[in-house]
C-alpha cells in the first residue's frame, strides 16, 4: 500500500492552493469584465434610443400628436 509523505502532502496541498488562488483571481476578473460589458451595452442602448429619438420629426418627438376633431 502507497502511503504519502508529508512533503508531498504538502507539495499538493500547495499547488491547490496556488490554482485556487489564479481560479478565485480569474474569476473575479471575469466578474469585473461582465459587469463592465453590461454597463456599456446599456449606455449604447440608451444613446442608440436617443439618437432614434432625435432624428424623427419634432412633432412625433415631442408626442404632441394634434387632433382635429370631426368639425
């Protein structure tokens, strides 16, 4: 039977440790570029809007739809 001596106990104990540590760092990288994407997918859908907005003619812009009535 194949028992472990302390120093390669330790020797793997170490390494997870160490790619846990680049996993955890990864991670929080990733984290930080999702949040990033996100925040400029709605800054571009928001000007995308108020570019749209700005080209229709300023009647419909406004919503000041005038109404004459059956008169």
């Amino acid at each position: 039977m194949n028992t472990f001596s302390q120093v390669k106990i330790h020797n793997i104990t170490w390494k997870l440790f160490e790619k846990r540590k680049r996993i955890t760092e990864n991670m929080e990288l990733r984290r930080k570029m999702v949040e990033s994407s996100y925040h400029m997918q709605l800054r571009n859908d928001r000007n995308s809007i108020q570019s749209h907005i700005a080209h229709l003619n300023p009647a419909r812009a406004g919503h000041s739809y005038r109404h004459d009535g059956p008169n």
